[in-house]
C-alpha cells in the first residue's frame, strides 16, 4: 500500500541559505549560541546511541558470536589444515579482520536506527530545532563509533586466543578501531538519508559490506592475486584498514605468513600506516560530507 506523504511547509524553504545547515536562526542567537547548542545536540545524539548500546545486553552477545566463530571455528581449522611452508599462525593473520567485522555490524545498525527515526516521525522532530544539520549527523555517527569500538575492545581482549599479547601497542589499534568504526558509521549515516524503507536499507547495506570485507584482505594476503582481482582489493578502502589494523598489531599478526608478505602495494611501495589511516579518515569525511548534503536535501 502506497504511503502518503505529508506536506510540511518548511520543505518550501530548503532553497534558502540555511538549508545546508538545518532550520533557520531565530533572532537573537549568535555564532557563539549557535556552536553551544551543536556541541549539545551532538552530545545528547552521542548520549542516545550508546544508552542503546548499553541496555541491549543479548545483541551485545549476540554481535561477539561471528567474530568468535570466525577466529575460534575458522582461524582453527585452517591454520591445521595449511602447511608451516605457507602459513606461520593463520589465526594470527585472522584477527585483524575478525575486530573490522565486529565493529561492523553496530556501527551500520546506527544507520537502520535513522530510517526507523523517520518513520516514526522522531527524525522530523530533531530537524526542528535551530542546529546545524551536520552536527545531527555527527552525534550520531560519534554514538554509532562509540558502540562499534566497544565491540572492538571485547574482541581486542580475546587477543591471546590468536597469539597477540596484551601490549601497549594495541592502544594505537584501539585508535585505529575507534576511526573504522566512526567510516563505517558515516558510511551507514549516507546509506540511510538515501533509502526510506528499513527492508530495503538491510538488503542494500548487506550486498555492499559483504563483497567489501572479503575483498579487503582480511581472509587471505592481498599481494600476488590475480590482475583484476588484485586491483579491486587494492581500490577497496577497507583494505587499508585491515592492513593498519594488522601492522600495528603486536606478536605476529603483520607476518603471520609465511612469506610475510600481506600488505598491498602501489606500484611496488607499500604505503605506510599512517597514509592508510589517512585513507580511511578520507572515506568517513567524504560519506558524512555526501549524507550532510543529501539529509539538507530530501528531509
């Protein structure tokens, strides 16, 4: 059955100067007000998404089942199965891509939570307020990080099932994650202000990660793979993720084969972590950039 739209009257003024930036200034408020009421609105969104997390214990156990699976069931059987000629630790060079696949999951359901919003009618009541659109977004994806990189740190901590010792080093990973979880969030934000239906944004979400985690490295080592193959993991950002991820992992992750050649490369350079993490700092920019313009546009 088809739904009725409803008319707004303030969808007549999304041409105006303010229309970039949520709903227009009411007299007497200033830049310094203006910036107060962001940060709060920012606050409070952040505040939102991580009680969601917290009340939600059985999703919390629920989201550490694939990871566990992959590393425990997976990592384990392939690591005996493979020869020492070609593999020192396979669930070393594993867990690097099973802490990418736990931050997924939460930091996408940020993206589902904005489509249930709008249908509720919750999303149009926050467009009301006289705050920058963009600090909407932002609050939002800060929460979205904030659960994805808890989700991290639970794996994180099963770090000595895969031979990666508690070390100081992983609190640069921990860095690391909390950055790919806020791209994956961003990336979900700009899914979401695109598609209405909560049906169709799971579908669609769903056909788009898959083919990028299994195209980022984090199953097999990315270098001497077929030409096209190659080429796609090489313009997949998430293969850069996993990469810092696992170069900056104590113990043996970084060279967990038995090569210990795992890393892509640009013509022959292997590009250093900090461009990789500049990489995926560059992803998240550009999808809360493209859902900033889109959610000004549509909403």
């Amino acid at each position: 059955m088809a739904q009725t739209e409803v008319h707004d009257p303030r969808a007549e003024h999304t041409d105006s100067p303010d229309a970039d930036h949520g709903a227009p200034v009411p007299p007497g408020i200033g830049n310094g007000s203006r910036l107060a009421q962001d940060l709060r609105t920012m606050k409070v969104l952040w505040h939102r998404e991580t009680i969601r997390f917290s009340r939600n214990r059985l999703r919390i156990a629920m989201g550490m089942v694939t990871p566990l699976m992959f590393l425990l069931v997976l990592g384990t059987g392939l690591n005996s199965a493979m020869s020492e000629e070609s593999l020192r630790n396979f669930r070393a060079f594993l867990f690097p891509g099973v802490v990418l696949m736990s931050v997924q999951a939460p930091a996408i359901a940020v993206g589902a939570s904005i489509v249930w919003d709008r249908r509720s009618g919750f999303l149009r009541q926050m467009l009301v307020a006289p705050v920058r659109r963009s600090a909407i977004l932002v609050g939002i994806c800060l929460g979205g990080a904030t659960s994805g990189a808890a989700y991290g740190v639970l794996v994180l901590l099963l770090g000595p099932v895969a031979d990666v010792p508690y070390h100081p080093m992983l609190l640069v990973v921990l860095l690391q994650v909390v950055l790919v979880s806020f791209a994956f969030t961003a990336l979900g934000v700009a899914a979401a202000v695109c598609i209405r239906r909560p049906e169709t944004f799971q579908v669609a979400v769903s056909m788009c990660m898959l083919p990028l985690f299994f195209l980022s490295g984090a199953m097999f080592p990315v270098d001497g793979l077929p030409g096209w193959l190659g080429t796609l993991v090489r313009l997949n950002p998430l293969t850069y993720a996993v990469d810092a991820l696992r170069r900056s992992m104590p113990g043996d992750a970084a060279v967990a084969m038995g090569d210990g050649s795992v890393s892509p490369e640009w013509w022959g350079w292997t590009p250093p972590v900090l461009v990789e993490a500049g990489l995926v700092a560059t992803l998240a920019v550009l999808a809360l950039a493209v859902a900033t313009r889109r959610f000004s546009r549509v909403e």
